[in-house]
C-alpha cells in the first residue's frame, strides 16, 4: 500500500507518522521550513502516547506530487482555506483506485475535493486528537484518541481502500484504524485540531 499525505502538519504529520511507523510506504507532502527540515533530518513527533522519529529516508518530503505519482490512500489535511489549491494539485497522485480522505475543518471541503478529482475517489473523515506543529520537523500531539479514523460518506474507490488501510494498523498497535460510519453520523463534520 501507497499513502500520499496532503498536508504534513499535525494531524498529517501525525498519522502519516505512525503510518511510516508501522513500515506502511507513506510519501510526506509539506511546504516552506517544515519541508526542509524534514528533507534534512526527517520526522520528529512527539506523543502523549509516546515519542518517536523517522529518518528523512523514512519520512520522504517533497512539495512536488509528480514526483511520486499515484497512490492507494491520500490523506487530504491541509487546511480548508487551501483546499482548492491542494486538490488542483494532486492530481499526479490519484489513480483508478485512489482514495482520498479528508481529515479536514470545515463542511464542503469533501465536495470541493470531489468537484476536482470525481466524487467515487473522495470520503470525509474525523480524528479525534489535538497534534499541531511546533516547530520545523517536529508535530506535538497532545491529547485525543488516536486509535480511529472515523469515515462518513465515502465514494467508491475510498469504500475499497479504507480497509486496505485499515489492515496496516495491524503491523503497529499504534496505527490508527479506520470506521464508516453514515453521513448522518453527528460526529461526521467535526475534526479536533489545534495545528
């Protein structure tokens, strides 16, 4: 399994992390100093649930999609204002069976993504943690249960690759899981984020 994460703050830092963690190939997308530093001496999160650190080899950034092409699973968690702009952008990423799965603020981010990639590739997600950037190459995640990823609607593509994901949790018991749930689940439009 592939894994794209849109997004290397503290939600995607964070389970892009224990993703790479758990061995899972998670290729990091990050922009300005945090790029940098993780280009030049990886990932760093510290964890309520405990710290740890990934090699630059282990946590490869870059801010150019085409540079790793398609993947299974995209963790879309860029911040809803650059919604558009970032869902514009990945399109070297998606391939016939790519998911995309937002971990997002707001409510139409889902719609937005669908607008630019095709409805079937898109689900809405929550996590329930509070992790944010502290610094260049390093995420803080303070609180928050991490052993889920809850998704709502989900089209298509992302219905058969969720439990793909889901089945890398079992590599590290920290590895986040993943649950569907319906779109009128209430806990569906609320992420938990502090970035």
């Amino acid at each position: 399994m592939r894994v794209a994460v849109v997004g290397t703050g503290g939600l995607g830092g964070y389970f892009g992390g224990r993703l790479a963690q758990a061995k899972v190939n998670v290729q990091f997308l990050a922009r300005g100093r945090h790029l940098e530093a993780i280009r030049a001496g990886g990932l760093r999160v510290a964890s309520v649930l405990g710290d740890f650190e990934l090699t630059p080899a282990e946590a490869p950034a870059t801010d150019d999609p085409a540079t790793i092409g398609p993947v299974d699973v995209i963790l879309f968690t860029v911040k809803s204002d650059d919604t558009d702009e970032a869902a514009a952008m990945i399109a070297p990423l998606i391939g016939p069976e790519t998911a995309v799965i937002s971990l997002q603020n707001g409510i139409d981010n889902e719609e937005r993504i669908a607008t630019r990639l095709g409805a079937d590739h898109v689900a809405g997600g929550v996590a329930y943690i509070f992790a944010g950037i502290v610094q260049a190459g390093v995420v803080r995640h303070t609180a928050g249960q991490e052993e889920e990823l809850v998704l709502g609607e989900v089209g298509d593509r992302a219905r058969r690759q969720a439990p793909r994901a889901a089945r890398s949790r079992e590599r590290q018991s920290a590895t986040p899981g993943f649950q569907q749930v319906s779109r009128t689940d209430p806990r569906t439009p609320t992420v938990l984020n502090r970035e």
